[in-house]
C-alpha cells in the first residue's frame, strides 16, 4: 500500500511521521509529498493537496496542517470514489482535493484508542493519530474500524471567497504563494476570458490593484501570458498555472516580495488601457 505524507511541520517531525508508519506498517511504501507547506497556511495545504494527489497512485494520504492541534476539532479518514484514504484534521484541509478523486464515499471519526499510539500528546497528533492511523489503514484495516461514520455534508469547508466577475473587471482572493513566490488567485482562465473576452489569446494588458497596509491603492500592469519565459527576467506576468488557477508571477523572481501580497489579500484585475 502507498502512503503519503504532507505537513507543514518540517522534515525531522515529518520523518518522525514516516517512521511511525514504517514501524506499524514496515511493508508500505511511504512518500513525504511536503514537509514545507507554509506554517499554518491550511488553504495552501489544501491546494497542494489538489493539484499533487490525483497524481499519486491510489493509497492512504496524510494532509496536516493543523493550528486547532489539541482543540476539539475532529481527526477523520475520508475515504474517496477513487479508493484513496484522506487522513488528517478537520478544518478544510482534505475537502477541496476530494472532487478531483472521485467525490466522498465515506467518512470516519478517528475515535478508536486501539489504532493511537499508547500515549496521545495535546500538541503532536501527526505522530500519535494519523500516522497509525493511516499505517493501519495500509494493513487492511477497515475504516469502520477507526471510529464512528460522519456525515460528508457535515465536515468543515474552507472559507474561500468565490470570484466576482463582471463585463471588464475580476475582484479575487489571493489562496496561497508557491514555491516560487508566485501568487495564486482564485480564479480561473474562464474567469478571465469571461471579464475580458481573450478567448486563446495571450499577450493583452491587465492592470492589477490592491489597498496596502496603510490604505493605499496600488495598482501594476503586467501581459497574460503562457509562460515566464514569454516576459524579460524580472518583469511580472499573469499566467494559468498547471492547476488550472490564476497566477501572478515575476519571471525568475518573487512576485509574494516585490508586491508584498499574500494569502487572503484581494486583488482587482482590469484591462489596461495603457
């Protein structure tokens, strides 16, 4: 069975994760996908968790960022049409990447003290809850096993403002910075072609603003483009990234930096007329 692992914990805590699995489950085979997700950042996670597993194989997959550790938020396993298991809080995280895997099938509280470790801290459930849980879960354990079953339409989504699009104009939230810097919008291309009219075109003119910290407007002008290449090193650019989001980018740079936006700031995007 594969199993694979995303945290924002870092790698010594994410190894330790691993290691619990290896023990209890010493023949599966274990992927850390990230130990880097931002620290907190559960929409971020939530999108890494998107875009990267419907290109693993079929398999127990751990998603954890979780700033409600210890509270009484609820740990669960979701199991999907495609066959996978989703272990990890729940706060959001494992919603979005469901769709892409087939839609929920069933979803279990992680309730059962036998499928722990001994000792269950208030602050490191990674280690003593879904780490067992999902090496038990690769040994064939049934998910009935594991808890009681929730109701799919009662587990928490994330708060991501949908986009506001009109004749000439898209008003959308920043979800997350990748690796990169680059910023990633909440919107799509249809979204884009449906304010501007672009169709498959690329190379017209948008104007990009925002309200900053101390309450001015900012606003930047940058081509949408199809790749990074398609601008000067260090000239910014909108793009669709492999997702299938909107991005802002800065060729060979950090747009997160040079912008100073970041997760939850919103951006309006308008054709430049420059």
């Amino acid at each position: 069975m594969f199993v694979s692992l995303s945290t924002d914990f870092g790698a010594a805590s994410t190894a330790t994760c691993a290691g619990v699995v290896h023990s209890l489950a010493p023949g599966a085979t274990v992927l850390v996908l990230s130990d880097e997700i931002t620290k907190y950042q559960i929409v971020e996670g939530a999108m890494l968790l998107r875009r990267a597993l419907p290109y693993l194989p079929v398999g127990v997959h751990v998603g954890i960022v979780d700033p409600g550790v210890g509270t009484p938020r609820r740990p669960i396993a979701v199991e999907t049409a495609r066959g996978d298991v989703l272990v990890g809080p729940d706060n959001g995280l494992l919603v979005p990447v469901c769709e892409p895997l087939g839609g929920i099938e069933a979803v279990y509280r992680l309730d059962n003290l036998d499928y722990r470790l001994p000792r269950v801290s208030s602050t490191f459930h990674g280690r003593d809850i879904f780490a067992p849980a999902a090496a038990h879960i690769a040994l064939g354990v049934e998910l009935r096993s594991l808890g009681a079953e929730l109701p799919p339409d009662e587990l928490v989504r994330l708060d991501i403002p949908a986009p506001r699009v009109s004749a000439g104009e898209m008003v959308v939230p920043v979800l997350y910075i990748d690796e990169f810097g680059s910023l990633i919008l909440g919107g799509e291309r249809g979204h884009l072609d449906e304010a501007f009219g672009l169709g498959d075109e690329y190379g017209a003119r948008l104007e990009v603003g925002w309200t900053d910290d101390s309450g001015e407007t900012r606003t930047v002008t940058m081509p949408f483009q199809h790749t990074f290449g398609a601008v000067p090193r260090g000239h910014l650019l909108c793009y669709e990234d492999s997702s299938g989001w909107l991005g802002v980018a800065v060729n060979q740079g950090s747009a997160a930096l040079d912008l100073m936006l970041g997760p939850g700031d919103v951006v309006t995007v308008r054709e430049s007329r420059g």
